[in-house]
C-alpha cells in the first residue's frame, strides 16, 4: 500500500478534498433519495456502493439513511481511506467498510448491490463509459445506477477577476490533460448508453450547486488555495507546462480577494443519471 501522505492523515481532509467535505447526500445526491426511500420500505437492508467515495462525506450520509443497510464506500486512491474511515466515525456509523478499488476493475460478484452510486468520479477519468458499465455489472436485475457528475464548463463565477478566469481555463487543461471531461454533467446519458444502459430505463435530472455563505465560500476558497499552493494542481500544472509560478500566484491572490468580497458566488451545473438495471 502506498504511503501515507502527511497532507492525508485521518485528523485532516487532503487539500483536494477540503471542499468535497461540504458534501452530504442531502445536498449532493437528492436525486437518488426518493428511490432509495421507496426501495428501503421493500427491504431495509439495501447493500450500496459508492465509488470514488474520497473523504466519504456523502457515503456516510448514506450509512445514516439506511441504519438496517450496508455501506461499501470505495476509491482508487488507498491514501484518501484513512481520511474516509475517520470521518464516517466521527458521524456514528458502523453499517459502512472502505476499501481501495478501481471503478473499471471492481473486486465484486456480478449482481452484488442494490444501489451503485458515484459522484464527480467520472468526469477525472477517461472512458467513463468503461466505468458506468463495471458499476452496471455489479448491480442487482431491479437496482439502480445512480451518477452525478459536475459540468465544470458550467462554472459561474463573480466577480470575473483574472486571476479566476486564469484558474478556470487551468482547471479545465488539466482535467483535460489527465484524460477528464470538463463537460460531464451534460454527458452523462451519453456515456450510460455507450454503457448499455436503454434509453427508457435512464431518468436524466440536472442540479446545481452554489456557495454564496460566507462559511462555504470560506471552505471552496481555502480548498483551492491549498491545492494551487503546494496540492497536486500545482505540480502537475507546472511539470505540463499548462501554467507558470506568476498565473499560480495571481489565482490564489484573486480567490483570497473572492472569499473576502461581499457580493461574490460560485455555482455550477451537475448532470445526474439514475438507470435501472
Ligand atoms: C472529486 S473526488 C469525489 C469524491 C466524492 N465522491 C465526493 O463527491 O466528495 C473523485 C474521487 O474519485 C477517485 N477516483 C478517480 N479515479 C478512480 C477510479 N478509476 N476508481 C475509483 N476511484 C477513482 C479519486 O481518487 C477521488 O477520490
């Protein structure tokens, strides 16, 4: 296993997931709620899975929604699991295990959940459909599929300070660049057909997010600061040459003056996709 990065002790959230902790499945994934609920009155011990859980935020909001059910929240990343694991202590969970798994390769039986869930997970990878299709195979004939993914393209964002323009057209390359889609949202029923999904059996919703509280504005502003600092962003910005030490500096100083301005937001749209198997 690999090592334990300091910046991804279970005390602490890793610079990239300081923002993903805001997530709950209230506010990330209420979309899927209603089904889940009805499916729950049939048989309280659902078996869920959420791929690419990362802090597990939302996986162990799910764990408090289905008390009689069982939570297996996994990711690619084995450093993100200790972080996981704090957090869904720390919310009184136990009906919940993690374990370090890739979406396209996923150690389960055929037929194995009721509920397969991710979120902002496809849009970082290449092949969404590969992954779509692996989380298909592992659902039980009359479950669900249920996706969220954010349509970065989407990101509204004021006020417009260069340095946040800079941000966002860095952000988009190098999810690009890594093999993402900045555009997921407004794919997402694309990949589920490529997938195998039927058309008749994928429900298509659309969601927003905003921060505009000065807590979370707070939290989005000091999550990105952390990752151009000294996170992932920055190193792997400056080793593809898609941006310069100058541009990084102007964006952390534009979101330190966004979080500090009184009349700024940020929202985005998310695409979201329930397929029944
Ligand atoms: C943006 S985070 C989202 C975390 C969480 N779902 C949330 O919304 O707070 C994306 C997560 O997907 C994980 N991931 C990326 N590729 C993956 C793969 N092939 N299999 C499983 N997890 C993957 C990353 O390690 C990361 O933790």
């Amino acid at each position: 296993m690999a090592e334990v990065n300091p910046s991804q002790q279970p005390t602490v959230p890793a610079a990239q997931a300081i923002h993903h902790e805001l997530r709950n499945a209230e506010n990330s994934a209420a979309f899927v709620l209603p089904t889940l609920q009805s499916m729950k009155m049939s048989n309280p011990y659902l078996a869920l899975l959420d791929v690419g859980a990362g802090s597990g935020t939302i996986s162990a909001s799910f764990a408090k929604a289905l008390p009689d059910g069982h939570i297996t929240a996994v990711d690619l990343n084995p450093n993100i699991l200790p972080r996981a694991r704090a957090v869904a202590e720390a919310a009184g969970v136990t009906n919940i295990d993690f374990q370090q798994a890739d979406v396209k390769k996923l150690p389960f039986a055929d037929a194995s959940f009721d509920i397969t869930f991710c979120h902002q997970t496809l849009t970082h990878m290449s092949a969404p459909e590969d992954a779509l299709r692996e989380m298909l195979r592992v659902t039980k004939p009359g479950g669900i599929v249920a996706a969220r993914e954010g349509d970065f393209e989407t990101e509204a964002v004021w006020p417009d300070l260069p340095g946040l323009v800079k941000f966002h057209r860095f952000a988009a390359e190098l999810m690009r660049s890594a093999g993402g889609t900045p555009t997921a949202g407004r794919q997402l029923l694309s990949w589920a057909l490529e997938a195998g999904a039927e058309r008749s059996k994928v429900a298509v919703s659309f969601g927003t997010w905003s921060y505009h509280t000065q807590s979370d504005k707070d939290t989005w502003a000091r999550g990105l600061i952390a990752v151009v600092k000294g996170g992932p962003m920055r190193e792997k910005g400056l080793n593809a040459g898609l941006t310069t030490e100058g541009d990084l500096d102007e964006m952390i100083h534009d979101w330190e003056k966004w979080a500090a301005s009184s009349d700024s937001s940020v929202a985005m749209l998310h695409g979201e996709i329930l397929i029944q198997r």
